[in-house]
C-alpha cells in the first residue's frame, strides 16, 4: 500500500488542512437506554483533515461517526457540523445528509436498483438535477473509482470491492464537504482492500475533509493526519500517527495495538 504514495505526496496531503473548523463536538453525551455509549467527546475537526478513528468492537466509533449525519441523535453537548447545530429541532436533516456523505460496511446499496440508478437516485430527488445531468455526473465518478463499465449492472452482479467503490461514488454524487467511512474495507475479502483504500487514497489527495473508522493501519498512517482511540465510549487518545503507533501513551492504547498490530 505504501508504495502508491511517496513521502512528497504525503507532504502535499499534510498541508490541505486548512484552519477553518468544520466538525465540532463539544461534551458530547448519549446514552441507549440506561448504556451510556458516548462518554464527553470533545472533537473539533478542521477542513481537510483526515481523521482515524479506531478502538476495540462496541467502543462507540460507528454511533460516534452517525451522530455526525444525525443517523443517532444525542442526549447531552453540543455538535455543530458546518455552522449547523444538530438537535432536535433541526429542521433540514436533508442538508446535513447532502454535506456529510456516509459509506458503511456493507455498501448499503440498493439492490433493485442499476448501478447508475443507485447514483442518480439522490441528485435527482434531493437536488432536484435534471436526469441527464445527474447521469453525467454519475458517469464522471464511476470512472473516478474505475469502474464505468458497470453502469448498467445491479450490485449483486459486482465484487465486494466494485459495490464499496460504487458507495463512495454514490457519496460523492451529492457532492458533500465531508465523508464519514464506517470499516469500509472490513467486509471485503483481502484481495480487494487496497481497491477501496486506493480510492480512499485518492479522494483524501482532493483535500476531501474524512473520518474514516478503520483498523487498516497501514492507510492510517499513510492518510491521516490524525488518529482517535475509542475504548468504552470515551476517546482516550489521540496524536499524529507516527507518534500514535510508536509511542502510545495509556495502558489501554497499547493493548489494543498489541492486538491488532
Ligand atoms: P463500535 O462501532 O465501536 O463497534 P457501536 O457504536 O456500534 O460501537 O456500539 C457501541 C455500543 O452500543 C455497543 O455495545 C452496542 O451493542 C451498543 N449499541 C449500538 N447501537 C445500539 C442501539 N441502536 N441500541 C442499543 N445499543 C446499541
Ligand atoms: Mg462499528
């Protein structure tokens, strides 16, 4: 993986972060039921950045990434997510949906639906874009993850790796300000990772902002200009890779490395 990216490519990456905040979670709390499953996350996140977010099963990663498109709401704090506040009130979840694009772990496609379908589908009825337009476009990202020979297919007819690239392109289609990646590569056999962290790779050289939950370390310390450790729904540390993977400072990070690495 390291060798499709070289040390220069890596400094002009590092330096698309801008100062603007784009992202910011202030003494966030949530609970399911009586579980308190978000423990006073502080997070701000800048324009441009690249964030990893790892931590063992059940740490509270995917709820923390879907508080984001308010996918799950919150109990307690604050989360503004490009000037809008999220809460209760928030009467234009469809504009959250269209800044914040989200890939999951299993695609999420729909079935029934082309590959060009599944693309169109948003642009055409959030955005109002005529067909034509919206198939263009669709067109255009399909070749940007390579594979606009499968317009014409259903997922079922796609390998894991083809349906996870057509997601991030579907993502992209609403032309969003930040991408959310919940283990995007976790469901997939081996062969087809680095297709998708190719991919990856290439949109984070856009200067696109990411929060990517992955435990692919090789991509983090590649991409990401910051990594998160979440263990029993608190972030109990964070730091640039390098000094993440070397020199990780609580019991618990360590272990957790021991585990994976
Ligand atoms: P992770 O992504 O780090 O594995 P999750 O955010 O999915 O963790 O889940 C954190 C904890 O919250 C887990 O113990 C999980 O069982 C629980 N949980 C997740 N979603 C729900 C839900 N909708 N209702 C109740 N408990 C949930
Ligand atoms: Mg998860």
């Amino acid at each position: 993986m390291n060798d499709t990216i070289t040390p220069q490519d890596k400094e002009q990456l590092k330096s698309a972060v801008s100062n603007e905040v784009i992202i910011e979670m202030e003494t966030v709390n949530k609970w399911y039921g009586d579980f308190h499953v978000l423990k006073d996350i502080n997070l701000v996140v800048h324009e441009g950045e690249r964030i990893v977010i790892c931590g063992p099963s059940g740490s509270g990663k995917s709820t923390l990434i879907r508080c984001l498109n308010h996918l799950e709401e919150h109990q307690e704090g604050n989360i503004i997510v490009d000037g809008i506040t999220l809460d209760k009130n928030l009467k234009n979840i469809d504009h959250i949906r269209t800044e914040v694009g989200m890939v999951f772990q299993n695609f999420n496609l729909f079935p029934h639906l082309s590959i060009l379908d599944n693309l169109t589908l948003g642009p055409i009825l959030t955005r109002k874009m005529p067909r034509l337009e919206a198939e263009a476009e669709a067109m255009k990202y399909l070749e940007r993850v390579k594979i606009p020979e499968q317009a014409d297919k259903f997922p079922g007819q796609l390998s894991g790796g083809q349906q996870q690239r057509v997601a991030i392109a579907r993502s992209l289609c609403m032309n969003p300000k930040i991408m959310l990646f919940d283990e995007p590569t976790s469901a997939l056999d081996p062969e087809m990772i680095k297709e998708v962290l190719d991919v990856m790779i290439e949109l984070a050289d856009t200067g696109m902002t990411m929060i990517v939950v992955t435990h692919e370390m090789a991509f983090a310390e590649t991409v990401a200009d910051r990594v998160i450790f979440m263990d029993k729904g608190e972030i109990v540390e964070e730091n640039e890779p390098k000094k993440f993977f070397n020199d990780p400072q609580h019991e618990r990070t360590k272990l957790f490395l021991s585990q994976i690495l």
